[in-house]
C-alpha cells in the first residue's frame, strides 16, 4: 500500500503554473471507438447505459456509477479522464433507479448487478471479450461500486475498484453531524429512511453514536463491512476538506484493506478541493475533476491496469 499526499502538488503549481494546467487537461484522443447511447438494460426507466467499443481489442472492461446521493444525477456524468481510455477499453456510464419510499440501496445493487451483465453481453455480441471489470464511481456512485466489489458478484471477473469520494462506512457517526452542522437532521432522517427502507431517527443518535439497531441497518449497506482478504485491489480518493462524505470512512476503509492485506493506495488530498474533488460540469454533463488530481489518478490507475487487467 502506497498513500499519496495530494497536498503536495500545489507547491509545483505556484513555480509552474503552466506546466500544471496542461497536465489537467485532456489531451485530444484519435477516435478508434464506437459509442453506443441510451441502452436499456432493464425495465425500469432510469436503467440505462452508455457503452463505447474500442476499434480493437479490448484490454478489459470500465464501468462508472454516477454520484448525487443516490437521488440526482445520471450517467452523462462521466468523467473526462476515462476519454483517452476508449481506445483500448470498453467504457462504460450507467444510471440507476432513484432511492425513494419504495426504492433502496438493495434495488440500486440489483440495477449494478444487472448492467454489469447486460454491459457483458453487449460486449460479446459486438465480438469483444469484456476482460475484467474496473467498477469505479464518485460520491453515492462509488458506494455502489465498492458493494459491487466486495460483495464478489459474477460475472465479471474484477480487476479493481476505484473510490472517489465514496461513503464507505454510513454507520460513521461524522455523517450525522455533517447534516447537523447545515441544520439538516430532518433530511439526514428522510434520507436514511429512503436509502435503507428502516427509520433512522432521533432516538437513534447517542452520545456515543448510534443506537445499536440503528448501527447494524446502517452496517448492513456499507461496503467497509464486506471487505476480506479476497476483496479485489481498491484506489480510494478523497480530499481532507470534505463535508459531505467524512474523511475518516476513507482512513477507517485504508486501514481495514490493511488489516486484510488487500493491495491498495489511498490518494490522500489536502488541497481543499472537498467533496467533489475539484470537478467542473461541462455543456454535456461530464465531469471534469481537479487538474492536480487528475494525472495522480490516473497515473495509478495505469499501474493498476498493466497489473490486474493482463
């Protein structure tokens, strides 16, 4: 395990400002893909996906889950960093039911569970091996991920997931007290109501957290709890300054992917790019993320995939 300390990237910014901006951008791609739009792999409305082919063979398979705390966004909010990726992978964006009254986190792992499959089979009817599986997403997108992953679903083999920003332990107290810091215990309640189909409610909150029936619902959709010794290689990213997401589910996530010797780095910020790393929303709805973040990322996510995906 490596951390990385993101924090540190801005001294060569304030010597090199040019030389850090450029390394931001996305540096244009020749197009040997083919882009597949608004594919249904479900019978709910919102199960659709977005999928490209490569021209040639495919060195494996990239799926990213959308954040918005499981109630927003969708899958036009892909990132711009996994363009130049298309050439030699699949890619693919997918967006999921809304959590609502009668819609929980287990319908969202089921709607995973299922464009994975059809993303498989699409794949092999366009006579392309789907390899292995990098499951990444940021924020509620990379919760799902890391389920995903740590719950060891077929049938993709995984080769890695990436956590941006991903609550990894809701039954962390600091989530509560981020809400309440806004004045927003109503919607922290309503919210958990919706995501777990269980009332979260003040009774539940201790001084020394959560009552203990609180505590287990709550365990029973993080992905901490699911982690093993047979649990594929994790990325975690998070920035220090994020209030939404507490920065100790990635440090409590790091030390468990430890304890169970599981290969991973944890690209630790401290640059106060916050919850959403930095990330600016273009015309068509991708994510463009920090410029310092950005070739870290992905400069470890090509490690990864020239050790996991061959």
């Amino acid at each position: 395990m490596r951390k990385f300390v993101m924090g540190l990237l801005i001294l060569p910014c304030l010597f090199s400002a040019a030389g850090c901006v450029s390394a931001g951008k996305i540096p244009p791609v020749d197009v040997h893909y083919t882009m597949y739009k608004d594919l249904s792999y479900g019978s709910y409305e919102r199960n659709l996906v977005d999928i490209s082919i490569p021209g040639g063979i495919s060195e494996g398979l990239i799926l990213f889950i959308h954040g918005g705390i499981w109630m927003y966004g969708g899958k036009e909010n892909c990132p711009l960093f996994l363009e130049p990726y298309r050439n030699r992978f699949i890619v693919a964006s997918m967006s999921h039911r809304y959590i609502d009254e009668n819609t929980h986190l287990s319908d969202l792992e089921e709607d995973v569970a299922a464009a994975v499959s059809y993303i498989r089979d699409f794949a092999l009817r366009n006579n392309r091996e789907p390899g292995k599986l990098i499951i990444m997403g940021h924020s509620s997108g990379a919760h799902l991920a890391m389920l995903y992953a740590y719950k060891q679903r077929d049938p993709v083999p995984i080769a890695f997931c990436v956590n941006m920003a991903g609550p990894a332990d809701l039954s962390d107290i600091a989530f509560f007290y981020n809400f309440k810091r806004r004045r927003l215990e109503k919607l922290f309640y309503r919210l958990s109501e919706k995501a777990v189909g269980h009332s979260i409610v003040e009774g539940d909150i201790t001084s020394e957290g959560y009552s203990e029936s609180g505590r287990k619902i709550l365990e029973a959709v993080s992905p901490i709890y699911f982690v093993t010794d047979a649990s594929p290689p994790t990325i975690i990213v998070h920035d220090a300054a994020d209030s939404l997401v507490p920065y100790s589910n990635s440090t409590a996530l790091n030390s468990a992917l430890n304890v169970y010797g599981v290969d991973h780095d944890f690209l630790a910020s401290y640059s106060g790019i916050g919850h959403f790393l930095g990330a600016k929303v273009t015309r068509g709805g991708a994510l463009l993320y920090d410029k310092t973040l950005t070739p870290w990322l992905t400069r470890v996510m090509d490690e990864y995939m020239e050790k996991y995906c061959r």
